[in-house]
C-alpha cells in the first residue's frame, strides 16, 4: 500500500503569492494533520482535519487555511506569503482522531519564500 | 501548552557503540503518549518507538528503547549497537491523551554515526 503522498515535492514562490500544498492520506485513513517544519526547528502543528471537518488549529495567522475533500484527500493554502513561511510543510495521516492512532507523514513539500 | 526540551542539538556515536538521546517535557496532565521520531535526510519522519504515560515499563523496539520518568518528566532514547543507518535527526514528541489532535516536538537531535 502506498504511504502519505505529498505534492509537489519543491517549490518556489515570491512574496506575496499564494500557493497550494497537497496531501493524500494512506488508503482507509480519514485523518489529516499538516505541520510546519521551519530550519533547524522541529515540526509544529498546523491543522487537523477529520471527516472534512477541522477539528484542530495551531497558532498560524488567516493566511493559512485548509479543507479536507469528500475522498479524505486534503490541500493546505497560504496566501500572502511571506519569507518565514520557508519551511518543510509535512502531512501526517491516521485512521481517525484518537490520540492512540498513529500518524504516519508524509515526505514533504520543501516550500521557498524568495 | 506543552514543551518539550531537547538540549543536545548535535550527537556523535561509534558504529555498534549505544547513545543515549535527553528529552525533558512540561505538562500538567496526567495521560499522554510521548514518542521518539526519525527523520533521514529523506526528510520522511519516522516512528521509532512509542509510550504511553500510563505505562510504568518503558518501552522497547529492538535496539532501541526508552527511560521513562514520570516524576522528572524525562524521555531518553537509548540506541545499541550503533549503526550507519541510524544517522539522522531525531525528534522527541508528546501528545495528550485527552486533546491527542497534535503533537508537539522538541527541536531535534542531529545524530551522527562515526564508522
């Protein structure tokens, strides 16, 4: 079975575009969380979507928003982009929201504010 | 909010030798999962071993395992029998019981293997 697929894998904008991050959970799995992952920073917490529904926010600014599709696929935007929004952008899928479930990520989108 | 603390940015081990990894976490409650992730140059985090708080034994995978103290809020990692393949960054995590929809994560170990 596949795992976390991301895409795309890298990507380059200016400040000030918007940009579409893509994530497709592992078949079966109804959760998706997304997660910033800065320079030399660990991960932090974006959102968690669960049956198209959010059911977490981290500290992010409006810019960031999400959604989750009817086939449990998710996007995350951001709009207005900033130069400190450089970063890893990590997916992370589980069967459901328990806190016993385990997450699995995804390989990342290697996002670059220029 | 949770914190969890990893004061050693960088490590260093000779292959088939063991390391130990410190994390230290601030929480108030009583119920959570603490974890102990990988993350290879491939960027692909990794689950390397798990414990629950309710648990008093600590938790073992293989040539890895985990000294958990409750009381000092202390979760180390321990690696035996170092390997190449073992080289990588490694991220401590907790996550509550109650509240699990996020994990927090320390700010990394980088650990390099010395053949």
């Amino acid at each position: 079975d596949a795992g976390v697929t991301q895409s795309p894998t890298h990507l380059i904008k200016t400040r000030g575009q918007h940009v579409t991050l893509r994530c497709s959970p592992i078949s079966g799995h109804k959760s998706v969380s997304w997660y910033q992952q800065v320079l030399g920073q660990g991960p932090q917490f974006i959102f968690q979507y669960y049956e198209k529904e959010e059911r977490g926010r981290g500290n992010f600014p409006d810019r960031f928003s999400a959604r989750q599709f009817p086939n449990y696929s998710s996007e995350l935007n951001v709009n207005a982009l900033l130069l400190g929004d450089s970063a890893l952008y990590l997916c992370a899928s589980s069967l459901g929201i328990n806190s016993y479930n385990e997450q699995f990520f995804g390989p990342g989108t290697r996002l670059t504010v220029l | 909010a949770q914190t969890v603390t990893q004061s050693q940015p960088e490590m260093s081990v000779q292959e088939a030798e063991t390391v130990t990894l410190s994390c230290t976490y601030d929480t108030s409650e009583s119920d959570y999962y603490l974890f102990w992730y990988k993350q290879p140059p491939s960027r692909q985090m990794i689950l390397v071993i798990r414990q629950e708080a309710y648990k008093q034994q600590n938790a073992t995978e293989n040539r890895f395992s985990v000294n958990f103290q409750k009381a000092a809020k202390s979760f180390s990692l321990k690696i035996s029998d170092s390997q190449l393949g073992d080289a990588a960054m490694y991220f401590c995590a907790y996550r509550s019981a109650k509240t699990g929809n996020q994990f927090y994560f320390g700010t990394g170990t980088s650990l390099t293997v010395i053949p």
